[in-house]
C-alpha cells in the first residue's frame, strides 16, 4: 500500500530528499509526475488519472507535506522499508489503507515510473 502523511506532520521536509520517487511535497506546492521519474507527455496513472506528466497537478494538502499516492512505492525495488517513515521524527509516515497494494502491483508501479 502506499504511505501517507497525517496532520500531525511538522513540516520539518526530512521526508522529501529521502523519496526515490519524488513522490512528496511540501503543502500547498503544486506536483508533477515528471518529477525524479521518467515519465514524459500524456499518462495513465495508476489511480487511472490521465495527465500530462509535466503539467503542474493540486497539491493533495495546503497544510502539510503530502505524498502523491500514485507515485509511492513504498520504496519497493529500493530499499527494504519506506524511508519517509524511517527519517520521520514524529512517526506521521503511515501506511494508507484506502490504498493497498500488493509488493507485485508496487514493483510494477516503480517499473512504470522509471521507465523499467
């Protein structure tokens, strides 16, 4: 399932530099599936969302950073658990169970992003 971080986040950004996906962002700052991927002109999501990879996209929260569920794997393929949770000082960085998906479908979803 992908991670995802709760309001009880402090905006401290230890989370950010350690995605492999670039899949966090601070609140309120727009987000783009171009970014640290190799996606590039229109694609299909996982979510099914269809997008222009480098068209700015809402950010998912104004408050705190957010990770884009779509580009989370959970760093499956790099590393052995999700670094946001790991570096995160006030342990926010928590599994999302309105989104589980199997180590298969994550594997995929970092095969899809980094052009594998």
């Amino acid at each position: 399932m992908a991670i995802r971080i709760t309001d009880e986040c402090i905006n401290c950004g230890a989370c950010e530099p350690e995605c492999p996906n670039n899949a966090i962002y601070e609140g309120a700052v727009d987000w783009k599936a171009s970014d640290g991927t190799a996606l590039k002109g229109k694609v299909v999501m996982k979510s099914g969302l269809m997008i222009d990879a480098d068209a700015p996209q809402e950010p998912v929260s104004d408050d705190v950073y957010f990770i884009v569920t779509d580009k989370c794997t959970e760093c499956m393929g790099f590393h052995e658990e999700p670094q946001c949770a790991a570096v995160c000082p006030v342990d926010c960085c928590i599994p999302d169970e309105d989104h589980v998906e199997s180590e298969e479908s994550l594997l995929q979803k970092k095969a899809f992003l980094h052009g594998e």
